[in-house]
C-alpha cells in the first residue's frame, strides 16, 4: 500500500468547500486535475472524468463513489480489472474553529503495481493534486465574498410601529392598492419558493396583520389568486405580479386568522424591523447555488436579522402547539 498526503487549509467554511467539491459539473471552470468529471456524488454511482497530471498522458476515470458524509467527507475508488492496481481519492473537511477548513487530500495505492507507478505517482500526480489544492482554495475564498442582494429592505432604518400601511403593486397605471389598518407583526424575510420576490432579490419580505384587517381600496379587478389549492392562497396583481395579500381560509391552519402582506409596497416608505430570515435553505431549491450560502448567512448576520430554516423558534413552537391542540380536538 502506498499513501499519498496533501493538505491545504482554506480560508472558507466547510460548507462553501463542500459546495465546490460535490458540484462536480463544474470542476472544468476550476479543477485543473479533473477538469471533466460527470455523474451524481451518491454512494455507489460511478463517475466518468478526465484525469490530467504533469509528464503523463490524459486518461479517463471512471471511479465510484464510496462515502458521502456532507461537508465533511468525499471518497471514490478506481480499480483496474484483476485487482492489480486501486486508487481511493479522499477529501477530509476539517473545520478550522475560525471558519476556515483544513483540506486533508490523499490517495491510497494498492495493489502489485501500486508500487511500480509510485514514483510516478509520488511526483507527478502529487503535482497535480497540489495544483487542485490551490485551485479549490482559490475558488472556494472567492465564492466567500460574493455579495448577495439579500432584499432592499435589509439594512434600511426600522421606523418604530408602522401602525396602518397603504400598499400599491408595481404597475405604473392603475395600481391595485390595499390598506391594512392594524400593525403588522412577524415582519420577516422568506426563501420559500412560493412568496413574491422582488426583482433581484434572493428573499421575499412578509409580515401578518389580523384577517379582515386587509382591505383592497382600488383595482380590485386586477387581483387573482396565484395558486387557489396553496394553504395561504396568495394574491397577486394580475398586471405586474406583485403579491399584494396572502389569505388562509382552512379554519384548522396554524396561520388561520392571519394575513399576509409585504411591508415593502408601504407608499410611505416607513418599513418596521425585520425580525427573522425563514426557510434560508430553501433558497437553494429556488436556484441559489449551494456555494453561496454561506455568504448568504454571513450578510444576514451582518444585518444582525437571525437566520432560520423554517419559520423563528417562536413560530415553531407555536406551530407545534397548534398540531398538539388539533390532535387533542380530534382525539
Ligand atoms: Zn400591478
Ligand atoms: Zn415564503
């Protein structure tokens, strides 16, 4: 058996590495030692790739995958017909415990001509994984510090109570305009797929007021429901797309009495403070790449707006309450 060791530490959270490192579609924007690879990074799939090293020619490899532990361990193994020669390729994610990650990038050799090709292996091929070391290295701190546009609203002045708001839709001409005449509360940013997002922005903004407390002052016309057969049936204008209120009619839904409305159409411009970012991790589901997640929590919590993947522990709990007191309804 023969081992070969690299290592690299990067300045970038498991996480953002992990995202690098599985997103194998992409090694040939980065990955100057496998600048192809393609399949899924599930155990037991087999991937089909272009292995490149100094002073050896290109070949292809068709490893399995033989252990995924997300954000912390990647490992396939090649293996000539015969047993004559394997090669399983590691990556270990340490986390640094300053929100860096230690890389421990190696390869174990076996079989009888393992030991034939270990020179080779030892400089050539050590070459190259050094070289990819730098590469994810480089990738990985760049993808750190992309901006993200979380939502206009973030770092805008809370302004106290906003206790009655006018909103209008985005249409230039005849604007659907709603009141609400009660204090929103529960302001706070949403990742889900189905609330209404401003143009650019990686989140939507929602708040509650009471239900009936809502109501349309012009245009109502151009209001239609999104999605009727939708637990909060939102409605939007039918013009420009702009969700306007969000209603729930199931008397048994957590959320009925409630409904839902977007501070930031507010005309006057006053927005109250945004209190939690729900369902974060759904961004990814709605195209955001895994890589920037990580940026994504960090400018939240520059913002100081607490980052949940689902709703605040508050609102779980209640949810959770709910689901208790139906139980016990129907029991
Ligand atoms: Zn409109
Ligand atoms: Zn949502």
């Amino acid at each position: 058996m023969r081992l070969l060791e690299t290592e690299i530490i990067i300045d970038a959270p498991p996480q953002t590495v992990w995202a690098v490192l599985d997103d194998i579609a992409c090694y040939a924007e980065w990955n100057p030692a496998l600048p192809a690879l393609s399949g899924r990074t599930t155990v037991g799939q087999q991937v089909v790739g272009t292995l490149r090293q100094p002073n050896v020619p290109e070949r292809e490899v068709t490893p399995t995958i033989t252990r995924v532990v997300g954000a912390r361990e990647l490992r396939w193994l090649n293996q000539a017909p015969g047993g004559v020669f394997s090669a399983e390729h590691i990556f270990i994610l340490e986390p640094t415990g300053d929100g860096g990650t230690r890389i421990l990038h190696n390869e174990i050799f076996d079989g009888p001509l393992a030991d034939e090709r270990w020179p080779s292996i030892d400089t050539n091929l050590r070459k190259a994984y050094l070289d990819l070391n730098q590469a994810l290295k480089a990738r990985a701190e760049a993808l750190r510090d992309r901006p993200i546009a979380l939502h206009p609203a973030v770092g805008k002045v809370a302004s106290g109570s906003v206790e009655t708001f006018t909103a209008r839709c985005k249409c230039a001409s005849d604007p659907v305009e709603i009141e609400a005449s009660h204090a929103v509360a529960h302001n706070h940013l949403c990742g889900c797929s189905k609330c209404w997002k401003p143009e650019g922005a990686a989140f939507a903004q929602l708040a509650v007021v009471p239900a009936g407390c809502v109501a349309v002052k012009a245009h109502a016309k151009k209001l239609e429901a999104v999605d009727a057969t939708q637990k909060i049936e939102r409605h939007r204008c039918k013009s420009c797309g702009t969700h306007m209120v969000g209603k729930v009619h199931d008397p048994d839904h957590h959320f009925y009495g409630l409904e839902f409305v977007h501070p930031e159409l507010a005309t006057d411009g006053h927005q109250p403070k945004i209190e939690f970012a729900a369902f974060v991790s759904s961004l990814v589901e709605t195209g955001t790449p895994p890589t920037s997640m990580a940026s994504v929590r960090n400018e939240l919590g520059r913002a100081r707006i607490p980052a949940y993947d689902a709703f605040s522990p508050e609102l779980m709990d209640i949810i959770a309450w709910h689901k208790v007191k139906l139980a016990t309804a129907a029991g």
